[in-house]
C-alpha cells in the first residue's frame, strides 16, 4: 500500500493556489500548501495588486447606464485573444467558460465570500480599432473594495481556517526542484528547505539551503507563477512580432517569480504553449521607495497626456494612454528605443495619474469613503505627489524649452528637439479651439467624457497643454514594465496537466498564470484587464474542485 503524506500537496501561496485549497478543505481534502517564501509573502503578487475585475453586465455596470452582454463581451474576448493557432484549443475553451462565469455566477460568489465592489466602473484597454478589434468596448474594471488584499482577505481566512482543523498544512520555505511518479502517477515532490528569512512582504529572501524534502500526494497543483521576474526568461521567450527585447526594463513582480516551476513540471511530462505570449507594460516608473529590485509601477493614465516616442515624435492613432497595451509595446520596440514620454500638466496628472498597486492607493486598499471621495477634488494626490518630488522619471518646468532640457539631461543624450516638440503641442492646442477636431486623440478624450464615471473621477476637462494657468508642464520617462505570462502549461477544462500527446498528465493539475489562467493562455495574444486576478480564482477554484472530485 502506497503511504502519502497528504491527499493534495499545492505549490504555490498566490491567490490561484489559495483558491485551490480552499476548494480541497471545502470537500474534506488534506492539502499540503507549499511556497519558497517567507510567510510574510502569503498570497502571492495579488497582495500588490488593484484588485482589478472583469465583470458582464453587472449592477454596478447597470447604474452607470453601461449596457453590457454576454455576446457583446465575447465579441470584445475574440477580437482581443486573436486565437490563431491548434495550441489555442483549450485556450478558446477557457476563455468561453471565463466569460460564461464573468457574465454569470462571478460576482455573486466573490459577494457571498465578503469581497465588495468600488461603485465605480474603469474603462481600461479602450482599442480604437474596429468593432471586432481589440478592447474592451464599454467600461468593465470593477475594482476590489480594499484592493489586492481585501480580495486576497475570505481566500487566506478560509485556509488558515482549514490549516486550524487540521486540513490545510502550510509548508514556506520549501522550494519544489522535482515532481516524480510512482506507477505511472505523478505524486512526488521534492526539493530544498530554504533557511528561515525575515525579507518583507516581497523583498529578496536567502536562496540558502537549510536541508532536503520529499512529500508524496496522489494530487499535485502547479499554482506557482509565471516569469515576470526573471528577465533572462522573458527575453529568451520574447515575441519577435514585438521586436528586439528592451536593453532596460523594470520589473512588476518580485525576483521570486522565476517560472523555475514551469520547467519542473516540463521535465515532468507536462505541455508548455504559447511560451511567446506575455503581457508588459509600457507605462512603467520606477518607484521611488522600491521594495524588490527593478522595481516598477504602472500609471494607469487618463487619455488626456500627449504620448511621445524617445525622439519626440508622437504616437500613432489609437495608440493613445489606455487604449492598447501590446499595440504600443509593438511600436515602442520599432522605433530603436525603449523609453517614450507623456507630456502633460499639473492639471491633468490631478485628475488623470492612478498608480497601480495596493501600496499606491491607500485610500481603496485601506477601505476609505473620505479618502476615496476627495479623488474627484482639484489637487495631485498623495502618492502621484511624491513621484512628482521625488521619482526618478519626472521633470516639472513652467517653460517648454527648461521641460526639453530636462528630458534630455536625464537620457543623457540630444534626443529631443524643442521646436518640434512645441510644435506638435501647439497644432494639438489649435484644436481644442472648437468643437471640432481632425484629432481623433481629443476626439476620444471628448467621447470619453460622455461616460459618467469618467467624467467625474478620471479624465480632466479638455483644455490647451499651453495654457499657463493649468501649469506646470510636466514630462514623465516611461519604461517597459514585466508582469504577466500569457502562456503557459496546457490543461483540460478539469485544470488536468496535458502531456505533450493531448493526454492529462497522471496526477498533475495547473492553475493561475503557470497555466496561462487556463488551458495554457485563455487570453490569446492580449488581455482586457481585470482578466488576471479573475483568472486565478477561476482557474484555481476549478483545479481544487476537479482534483476533490477525482480524489474520490
């Protein structure tokens, strides 16, 4: 008689992990939770998180007059996902029964759990294109009340409630390095205990080896990650569609996130595709008070501040802040450079700057009606503010010609001319003059303004980059931001590990970004945001619940 250690054993303490074994312990199952982190890291990178949702036709959707469907979504997920390939079988699958679950029971089960929604809709990956073209055709980002940690918050208290009962064991410091079989089944993980470390939530933990481990389950869940940050990985799988990989690039996750689990379960039989699909940033600063190296943040811009390339040439149309997120890296990574520029002004980063993360948004993440209601008064908030005093990537002039200077002393070189540059500026003022515009950039932020949400708390009201009095200019240095592995390991709608022949891999489930978010990369070549958090519960719920189910 085989002698396991547990029923299930999970590697992975992320928000896809914690879903899983909540799942188990739901169903009477014995898990052992497995992470390499300190248990001050317990729940992963959704802890940094905006707490970012994907919903369909919502009540919050409904009170702000947005009218969404079902069919209007999988419009906007196929026009998006552009799958292309026999690989995007499975993908397809899952991103059918995504969106079956966004538009369905979604939100009232992340409600019955305790997670709230912020009544207020965001508009992110607006497209621009046609109608069957990338984006998201109406206002879809529901944002966690509390932000990464309220919604990480009924997922860690449903399993240090099941480790109380005896049903969860959690295990950090264990680095999983093999997964090996027993009769044909995968049910064996080994690898290192990493010495005890007190690194801050985040921060680089001791790789020291403090001893060995073997445990042994019947189930097995590869919840751990993608490869964010490990930029050796990211540039060897980098798209060439996109072009040549940035020399510099800033990282969104911690160093921890090295996708070492990836080539772990590989080796182990399971199918890796669409190695070539990932998601970064092209709006990335670097922050000012890092917690892990390279460390970036996102703005989550306005569509008001006028988007410039290295050489001061500006973007092409729709490549407007917002609008499509690989269609700029893609322009950004043919123009010979790996840095563009938003000029704008106090006036509109007040109005217009989010930053993404928990940590950048105190007001949300600590629950806050006061602190959230003066986002729509006048003024720059706090921690946009200390950017601007203190952030590495901003120059603040009343005067165009000091703002070129500055751009180009911190580049270190005579990129930029500032007649040029004043001129774009200036035809772009000429049109704010009238109603009408042959710039379909204004012609966007007008359209914009329509919605109400974005009127009152996002996107400041037209007026001319010139003007004085909503001075002083501003220019901010944008970089490549790492985040998210599109790809991943192939799975069943079961979140069942597929072998390289299409049959599951005996034991073996995925779930969360080392599984694409399902099937091996649900999001096809692109994303509509609020997809990723979204896609761990998902995923993760379904791996635990088909795993408890194929327990017997």
């Amino acid at each position: 008689m085989t002698t396991y250690d547990a029923d299930a054993i999970v590697i992975g303490a992320g928000l896809a992990g914690l879903a899983a074994t909540a799942e188990l312990a739901a169903a009477g199952r014995r898990t052992i939770l497995l992470d390499q982190e300190p248990e001050q890291s317990f729940g992963g990178q959704a802890f940094w998180s905006f707490g970012g949702l994907f919903l369909v036709d919502s009540p919050e959707q409904r009170r702000l007059r947005i009218r969404d469907s079902h069919a209007l979504a999988w419009q906007d997920w196929l026009g998006t996902a552009a799958f292309d390939r026999p690989e995007d079988h499975w993908p397809r699958r899952w991103a059918e029964a995504y969106v079956d679950f966004a538009a369905g029971e979604k939100r009232a089960w992340l409600r019955r759990l305790g997670v709230r929604l912020f009544p207020v809709v965001g508009w992110a990956e607006r497209g621009g294109y046609d109608a069957t073209g990338h984006g998201n055709s109406v206002p879809r980002f529901h944002i966690a009340w509390g932000t990464g940690p309220g919604l990480l918050e009924p997922f860690e208290r449903q399993v240090r409630q099941a480790a109380a009962r005896g049903l969860a064991d959690l295990r950090f410091r264990h680095r999983v390095t093999a997964l090996s079989r027993t009769a044909g089944a995968v049910d064996t993980v080994s690898g290192e205990v990493l010495a005890p470390s007190t690194a801050a939530r985040g921060a680089a933990s001791s790789r020291e080896k403090a001893g060995e481990f073997t445990l042994r389950a019947p189930v097995v869940i590869v919840a751990s990650g993608g490869i964010g940050g490990n930029h050796g990985l990211v540039r060897a799988h980098w798209p060439r569609r996109l072009g040549e990989p940035p020399e510099r690039m800033l990282s969104g996750v911690p160093a921890h996130v090295d996708g070492a689990m990836l080539g772990v379960t590989e080796a182990a039989g399971g199918r890796l595709v669409n190695r070539d699909r990932m998601w970064h940033y092209t709006e990335g600063i670097e922050n000012w008070n890092p917690v892990w190296a390279r460390h970036g943040i996102r703005i989550l811009p306005g569509p008001s501040p006028l988007w410039f390339d290295a050489t001061g040439k500006r973007l092409p149309v729709p490549l407007f802040p917002g609008f499509d997120t690989l269609g700029t890296l893609e322009h950004i990574m043919h123009t010979g450079h790996d840095h563009t520029w938003f000029v704008l002004d106090r006036r509109i980063i007040g109005k217009e700057f989010t930053l993404s993360g928990s940590d950048q948004n105190p007001d949300l993440t600590g629950r806050s009606v006061r602190g959230v209601l003066g986002r729509a008064r006048a003024g720059v908030p706090g921690p946009v503010q200390a950017f601007l005093d203190r952030g590495a990537d901003f120059v603040v002039e009343r005067d165009l010609s000091a703002l070129v200077r500055g751009m180009n002393a911190l580049t270190g070189k005579e990129l930029i001319d500032a007649d040029g540059l004043r001129r774009e500026i200036a035809a772009r003022d000429r049109e704010m003059a009238n109603p009408f515009t042959k710039d379909l950039q204004i012609a966007a932020l007008r359209g914009a303004r329509g919605y109400l949400g974005d009127r009152v708390t996002r996107i400041a009201a037209p007026h001319r980059l010139l003007d004085p009095a909503a001075g002083p200019l501003i220019a901010v240095r944008l970089s490549i931001l790492t985040r998210k592995t599109l790809g991943g390991l192939e799975t069943d709608l079961s979140a069942r590990v597929l072998t390289p022949g299409g049959e599951p891999l005996p034991g073996v489930y995925a779930a969360g970004e080392a599984a694409g978010f399902g099937g091996g990369g649900m999001h096809g070549y692109r994303s509509l945001e609020g997809t990723f958090l979204g896609g761990c519960l998902f995923s993760g719920r379904a791996a635990g619940r088909a795993a408890a189910r194929d327990l017997g």
